[in-house]
C-alpha cells in the first residue's frame, strides 16, 4: 500500500475525463488500496482516482463519522435525480483552504460496481448524496467551484496559481542541484 500525491488546482491533469474500468484485477484492487490510504490519511471523505492522476472511473468513500465503512464505486452512474435540491458546504482535497455553498439535487439512484465486479444500486442522500456528486463530477474532470459565480472562480483561479508558483519556487530552492 502506498500514499498517492493528491493534484492540487489549478493542475490542468484535474480536468481529464476518466474512462471505464474494464477488467478488475490486481492492479485496479492495489489502487483501491492506495486511494483508501490516501483518503484517510487525508483525512477526506472520499477521492476519486483523477485527484491522483489516474484516469479511471473509480471512487472511494468514507462518509461515516467513525471512519470505519469504505465504499468503493467502480464505473458508477448516477441514473435517477431527486427534483428537490439542497444547498450545503463543500471542500475539495485538490482545493485545499477553500469551502463554499454548492447546491445539488438532494437524493439520486447510482449504479456502479463493487471491488468483484459485481453490479448494484444504491439510493442515497445527504452528505453521501453530495459526496457521490462531488466525487462523479471529478469523473468528468469537474470540480465544485464550476458551480460558483465568474467572479468568485477568478478570484480563486487567480489565488491558487499564486500559491502553485510559490510551491514550485520552494521546490526549486530546496530541490535544485
Ligand atoms: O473530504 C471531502 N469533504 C467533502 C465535504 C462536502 C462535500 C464533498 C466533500 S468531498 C471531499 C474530499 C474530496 O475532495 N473528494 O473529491
Ligand atoms: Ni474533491
């Protein structure tokens, strides 16, 4: 088992759109492995396998306030929408720093499949809800902050570049040979 980097914005790679998992196999169960860990040791309440730069429909979650009930989600689909939306705070580990009010359809229908292949459904709402939507939006290469005002996501754009420029300073004064 292995940390993985998570990609910090505005890191382009967090825009990739993942394709389907076709085979499960050792090499997507040793990945579930390291994005569980990373999750954790995060500590977030779930990762998708494109915060690490892999670009593969692949979810983990954690949404329990014990920290003990992993959920994986492999080619996960999100087939029914509640009409009624609720609005509630989110944060994003590649955002660190930086939560806001997004709001999202309050219940849905998801399939995917299990860490066997095998297919379910699940119905959920709440803060698993939101966590399913954050997490699936990372899928396509979305983030939260696409939900905010133009203003809002330049201010933000703005200030994170700042702070990537001022890590990759740091890194060449510490790294350089
Ligand atoms: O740890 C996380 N908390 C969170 C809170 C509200 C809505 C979504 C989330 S997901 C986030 C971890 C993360 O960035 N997953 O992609
Ligand atoms: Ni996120």
């Amino acid at each position: 088992m292995a940390k993985r980097e998570i990609l910090q914005y505005p890191d382009p790679r967090l825009r990739t759109p993942a394709k389907r998992v076709e085979v499960i196999d050792d090499r997507v169960r040793a990945l579930v492995e390291d994005m569980f860990e990373t999750m954790y040791d995060a500590p977030g309440i779930g990762l998708a396998a494109t915060q690490i730069d892999v670009h593969e429909r692949i979810v983990v979650m954690d949404v329990s306030e014990s920290g003990d009930e992993p959920q994986v989600l492999i080619n996960p689909e999100i087939i029914e929408r509640a009409q009624t939306c609720d609005i509630a705070e989110e944060g994003c580990l590649s955002i660190p720093g930086y939560a806001d009010n997004v709001e999202r359809p309050d219940a849905l229908l998801l399939r995917a499949q299990d860490i066997d292949g095998n297919e379910f459904e699940l119905r959920a709402e709440g803060l698993l809800a939101r966590c399913i939507q954050h997490e699936l939006d990372h899928l396509e290469g979305r983030l939260f902050i696409d939900y905010l005002s133009d203003l809002k996501r330049k201010r933000l754009r703005r200030r994170y570049e700042k702070t990537a420029r001022q890590r990759a300073e740091q890194t060449n004064r510490s790294g350089a040979v």
